[in-house]
C-alpha cells in the first residue's frame, strides 16, 4: 500500500468515515491523503440528519468521526456533490487513484397503492429530515391533524411516532431547529397509529426503541392482545432470535396493561396491509384503507378479503429507504444499490478500476450504524489488495481542489464545519438552549464563511 497516494471517498456519514478509518489503520506509509467530499458543508450524513435529535447517545457518535476526520491525512471538503450538477464520477477518476462511493441510500420506498401522493401522505424520511433541520427538506405538514397514520413497523416509524407524541418541552433540550420545534409544541398529534402489514414476530424495530416508546410520559402505548395471538411465533416464541422474542415481551406486557385514557396514544397494529389511502373531495387524506391479513405459515402473510379503514389526515410512509442513482455510476434499479463485488464496483459486470462502493449504496438500507463497519472494511479490504494497480494509475501531481467546486460553488473545508458548529452553539445561547442547528443553505454558507476559511 506503500504507494497508494490519493483516495476521496465521497459521502461523510458513518460508511464514508468508518471507511476512512478502515484505510488509515492499515495505511504503514504515512504517503496516504484522503479527502472525503460531501454535498453538505456539514459532516456525519445520517448521524446529524436521520438519528432522532432525542437520541442523544447515539448522536454523540459524531464525537468518534469528528476524532477519523481530523487526523492529519484527511480533507473534509463540504459542499461538493458529486455527480447530477457537481463533477462528474469520470472526472474523479481521472484526480485520484481510488474513489469509494459511501452516498447512502437518499430516497424513500413507495407503497404502490392509490392515494399514497395525497396531500397529507408524505414519506416519513422528509419528516425526520424536516425535524433534523437538513436544509433541502421541505415543510407544508399537516401537523394541526389530532391524529397521525404511520406505515411501517421499522426504527424510522417509532422514531417519528415518538416525536410526534413527544412534548415540545422535552425536546427543548435536543439541537432540534427553532421552527419544527415550535411547530410541534403547537400542534403534537393526539394519536399516532404505528401499522404493521405483517405480524410482532416479523416487526422490524429493535427494543430498545420499541420500550422507549413505552416510558414516554403522558403517552398510553396501545396493544391488541387479539392481534399478538393471531401470531403462531407468539404462543410459541421458543424458535425465534432473542432479540425478536424481548419485542413480543414488550408488546405482551403492554396488551395486559391497562389504558391510563392518557391525552396522547400510540396505537401499535399488526396484520394489516395498507391497499388506499383515502381522499376528501379536495384531495387530502381523509383515511387509510388495509386488508388484514393472516399468517401463511412461511414466515408472510395472506388477504383474508376482510378490511378495515382508520380515519387521520396525515400519513406518514414509513416503510424503508431506498438508494437513487448517482450520474455516472453504474445503478440497479431492483435492489437500488451499485452494482458490485466486496465492494469493487461493476460496470458491465466487470470490476472498474479505482472505483468501489460502501454503506447502503452498496448492500441497501438495512442494519444499525455499527454494521457500516464492517462493510467499510470489507470494501477497503478489496481497495488494498489492489494498491499495486492503484498505485500505478497516473493521476495529477497537483491539488484535486481546485477541481471539485466547479462554478459558483465554494467547497466547505473543515474549519468552515468548525465554523458552523460555533455559530450553531450561538445560536443556542441566544435561544437559552443547548446548540441548535442552522438548517438553511445560506445560513450554513454564512457560517462557514464567518470562520475566515474564504
Ligand atoms: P425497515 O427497518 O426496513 O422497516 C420498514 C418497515 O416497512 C417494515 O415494517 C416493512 O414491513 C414495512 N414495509 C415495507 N414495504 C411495505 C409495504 N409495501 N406496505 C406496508 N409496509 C411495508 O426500515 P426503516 O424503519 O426505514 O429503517 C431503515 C434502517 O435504519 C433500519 O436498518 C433501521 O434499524 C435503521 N434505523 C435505526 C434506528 C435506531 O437504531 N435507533 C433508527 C432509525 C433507523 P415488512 O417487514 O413486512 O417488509
């Protein structure tokens, strides 16, 4: 690895870090520079804009990537997209002996289902970038709804369900932005229906999450015993992964508690598959329509023919991530990954050299942040084994930097970040909060800007 010079991994979220980690342990030369380009002038991806603002011990990660992007070897270079608008993946290749594409998966799922573009039926990935202050989400939620439909038994749907519930005054305390919050403490919903199409036994949260939800004050957390029973892994859990038999615990002992008639609810439902969301004559949302379904003894569920609608005026799809493509990378459409093999990306089924892939681009959007690593380090695994034909491709003697910001657009180096931090702790002295994100594209500039970096 000795001559490997040059690598950019593009993407700043725990794929692209842990991936700059796996390179830098295994550098012995001391020759290597990275330079990791992200679209943002802020670090971290899905850790400062997909990681509940709540979740403050898992946010604190950003604490052990601040530590990967600060050694001496490695360039933050924000505001650089790649690809669609910014330089293309060719051109990169021409700058460095090897990119990894670490751009995670940017888009949501869709249900295929009519009704699902009504006003009022959003995905939940735009509510919790809202809510995260990123500064392309967008707003226009109907948070005056006394009550809330989410799609989807996963992380992301008691993530919003928990926000929704929560009260402003407790999340007073997170780095939220000033105007969700506010929006939020005026308008919580009253009652958020979390809906599984398939049994508790196939649920995709983990309990952890899945308790916190029922330790909220002032919140009854809802179960119905019959839909629990209707699943055979229930009355006999002794097969299943440990994990999966702690959440049918937790939903037992919630389906025996009683209803405290608290002000706030979340309603957990199992065995119903969404088929419509419903519309007024305006074109809002007026209800959700499911089938309920039944076990097919295959670990899937069967319609039974029988259906049933509840009634909210906002929808939240929350049914999973899916990767987009990036211009001038190879893209399967099916899986919404990037074609590869360990992590060496394939164009026309052959690997092209010096490009590879880590994170949800390259195996989907599954897995905790800690399973980033281990695909990080098996795409750098790929990378070092071929340092000699990396080593030997010629690229430029000078500075890539010029290079990546292409017209009007300045790159964000990491004082510019450092820049944006001060300014976002500011911001919350001035609030008498803890820091607060700035979550617009000019206020971002501006911060970075005031630290004197251009
Ligand atoms: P997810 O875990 O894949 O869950 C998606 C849910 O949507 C599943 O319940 C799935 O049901 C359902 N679904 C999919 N297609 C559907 C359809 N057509 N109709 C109805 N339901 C449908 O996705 P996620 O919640 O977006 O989370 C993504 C990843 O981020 C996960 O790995 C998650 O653990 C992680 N994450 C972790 C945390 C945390 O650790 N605190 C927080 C947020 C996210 P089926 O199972 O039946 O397909």
């Amino acid at each position: 690895m000795s001559a490997l010079r040059r690598v950019a991994v593009v993407g700043s979220g725990p794929s692209g870090v842990y991936t700059v980690q796996a390179l830098l342990e295994r550098d012995r030369s001391g020759a290597l520079a990275v330079d990791v380009l992200d679209r943002l002038p802020c670090p971290y991806g899905l850790v400062r804009y997909g990681v509940a603002p709540d979740h403050e011990k898992i946010k604190s990660l950003q604490h052990t990537l601040r530590g990967v992007l600060e050694d001496p070897r490695v360039r933050f270079v924000g505001n650089v997209p790649v690809g669609g608008g910014g330089i293309a993946p060719e051109e990169l290749r021409g700058l460095y002996q090897a990119v990894v594409y670490c751009v995670g998966a940017a888009a949501d799922r869709r249900l295929g289902i009519p009704g699902e573009d009504l006003a009022g039926s959003v995905s939940a990935t735009e509510f919790v970038s809202w809510y995260s202050g990123h500064p392309d989400a967008g707003g226009g939620f109907p948070l005056d709804a006394g009550s809330a439909v989410v799609l989807g038994v996963g992380n992301v749907a008691v993530d919003v369900a928990r926000i929704l519930v929560r009260g402003a005054a407790e999340l007073r305390g997170t780095d939220m932005p000033q105007a969700p919050l506010d929006a939020l403490a005026r308008t919580a919903a009253r009652r958020v229906h979390v809906v599984g199409r398939r049994g508790p036994s196939q649920a995709k949260f983990t309990t952890k999450e899945l308790r916190e939800l029922g330790t909220l004050p002032g919140v009854d957390t809802v179960v119905r015993e019959a839909e629990l029973l209707r699943d055979p892994r229930y009355a006999d859990p002794a097969g299943l992964p440990a994990p999966v038999r702690r959440n049918l615990a937790v939903l037992g002992d919630w389906a025996r508690r009683p209803d405290t008639g608290a002000a706030r609810r979340v309603d957990l439902r199992f065995f119903l598959r969404p088929v419509a969301v419903l519309g007024t004559a305006a074109g809002a949302v007026r209800a959700v329509r499911f089938e309920r379904t039944a076990p097919d003894g295959e670990g899937g569920v069967r319609g039974t023919g029988r259906f049933h609608e509840i009634e909210a005026r906002w929808v939240l799809r929350s049914v999973g991530y899916r990767g987009v493509p990036l211009p001038g990378l190879p893209f399967d459409a099916a899986t919404g990954t990037v074609p590869h093999e360990r992590g060496r990306v394939l164009r026309d089924g052959v690997p092209a050299p010096g490009e590879y892939v880590a994170g949800w681009i390259k195996r989907g959007p599954t897995g905790v942040i800690g399973s980033n690593r281990p695909c990080a380090k098996e795409t750098v695994a790929s990378l070092l084994a071929d340092a000699d034909a990396l080593a030997a491709r010629p690229v430029p003697e000078a500075d890539p930097l010029p290079r990546l910001g292409g017209e009007g657009r300045t790159p964000v180096p990491w004082s510019g970040w450092l820049g944006i931090e001060a300014a976002e702790a500011e911001l919350g002295r001035t609030l008498a909060r803890t820091s607060v994100k700035i979550s617009d594209w000019p206020g971002l500039l501006r911060a970075a800007r005031a630290s004197g970096h251009s």
